[in-house]
C-alpha cells in the first residue's frame, strides 16, 4: 500500500514512502483564479492510503480531495483514506430543522460514491455518535502519545474532560457545562481538584473560549496548576488563548501548527501495518 498526502498532509510524510501529487505547469497547486489543481503520478501500486488533514483550508482541502479520489476510482485503485483531522466533524448531527448532517453526508459520499473501503480517523469529534457503526470506520486515538509527552514534565496528574461530548469520546470524566450566554459558561462537578496538578483533554481548540474559561474555574477551585491536552489546532488565535492560559499546552502536529510538540506519524505508520 503506497502513501499519498494531500496538500495539507505533506508534513506527516517524512520517513514514509509515498507519492506526491504533482503541480501544474506554474509549479503549484493552484490556478492563478485559485482552483484547486491535482495530477497524480503514475501509480504502479493498486492499493493506496491517502492522508488527508481537514485544515487550514477546509473547503479547498476537500475539493483537492475528491479530485484525487476521483482518479483512483477511475483507476480502479483500492483506496482507502486517513484523516488526520475531519473538517466538518463537528456538524454531525441536525442541531436545527433545515441542516444536514455534513459529517455523516461527507462520510457517505467518500464510501457510497468514490469506493472508499476505509477511512481511518484520529480523536474524530463524532466519535461515538449512533450513525458511526453503519460506516466502515476506525478511529485512533492521540491521547496517549498526549499523556506519555505531558507525564515526562510534569509527573502524575488528574485528567479532566471539559463536558460530556469530551466524556463520551474519550471515557473521562467530563463535567457539567452550561452556557449562559455567547460569551459566558458555567463548569460544575468539578470534583477536589484543590492541590492537584490537573490535565485538560480535549479533541480540539477552535476559539480556546472553553478552556480559558475551565482554566478560571480550576484556578478558583484551588487546583495547584493546570496543563492542556490537545489532538486539533484548529485556529491559531484559540492555540494562542489556551497557551497565555495554561502552564503548559501539549498539540499534536494533525494540523500542520508551529505550536505542535506532540508527532502522530507512529500512529499513522500503525495503520500503514
């Protein structure tokens, strides 16, 4: 099985084999309209992993995509996709009448209409949502590559989920969170954290909102500090907030993020196995 990223994956590569999407006669990716343009090299191997991350552009991220899938269907290339981060993961359900579920829909697409027979997730935000089980999905986890970097500076702490979607992804104890208003959310069921060193685990940060905010609360409860567990980097102004927060912020490199100290490419070459 030969390796082929996407634009946004090419910094997960190093040390694999793997093919490179080609540029076009300008030497990029791009038209100068800002098209999306792929070509795939000439491919002897019939069973290809494409490695994909959802960010920093998702939309065009997709687009690149679905046009390499496009010619290994036409190909009749066994195809099977691993996304680093999902874009879309968070809309996986109909929050409100009138929308889709997209990360369900993006899911079906890749299966039912490009032939894909596996797609490989890391820490996916929809994790345990009733739908995963009819979909030929697997989900890798990032938490303990997160865990053995943070024990190594800081010893033993008590791992925290921020509310119960973190719970049910991860099977930490989440807590309680209210939103008050656009702006203000209220924690309960802390637990004794009063002395302790407390780990905060969550898939991503987008706005950071959330964990600044839970970081305030643990302060308040006596927690004798406070680091931060990431997998996603999905915004680089929430990167910047949870980092002035938090004592420490361990992110792993599934976007392609300067702050990220924690590689995934172990768990990428497990799946290549």
């Amino acid at each position: 099985m030969i390796l082929i990223p996407t634009s946004h994956a090419e910094h997960l590569v190093q040390g694999f084999d793997h093919l490179k999407l080609l540029p076009n006669k300008d030497g990029k990716r791009r038209f100068p309209d800002g098209e999306v343009y792929v070509r795939l090299p000439e491919l002897t191997e019939r069973h290809v992993l494409v490695l994909h991350s959802g960010m920093p552009e998702p939309n065009s991220g997709l687009i690149e995509l679905e046009l390499v899938l496009t010619v290994l269907r036409e190909q009749g290339i066994r195809t099977k996709v691993f996304f680093s981060y999902f874009p879309y993961g968070m809309q996986d359900r109909v929050f409100e009448p009138g929308e889709p579920n997209s990360a369900e829909n993006l899911v079906k697409k890749l299966v039912e209409w490009y032939g894909v027979e596996k797609i490989y997730l890391l820490d996916a935000h929809f994790w345990g949502r009733e739908w995963v089980s009819r979909y030929p999905l697997e989900n890798f986890s990032a938490l303990p590559l997160l865990i053995e970097k943070a024990r190594k500076d800081w010893g033993d702490f008590l791992l925290l989920s921020p509310d119960v979607g973190a719970e049910r992804r991860t099977g930490i104890k989440g807590l309680k969170k209210k939103r008050l208003d656009s702006f203000r959310v209220e924690f309960s069921d802390l637990g004794d954290v009063s002395g302790k060193t407390v780990a905060v685990i969550d898939d991503l940060v987008e706005t950071g909102g959330t964990l600044v905010r839970l970081r305030e609360k643990l302060r308040e409860a006596g927690a004798k500090d406070a680091i931060a567990l990431i997998t996603h980097g999905v915004l680089p102004e929430g990167i910047r907030r949870v980092k002035e927060a938090y004592s420490a912020l361990y992110l792993t490199n599934s976007i392609n993020r300067p702050e990220a100290n924690v590689d995934i490419r172990q768990i990428i070459q497990q799946v290549l196995k």
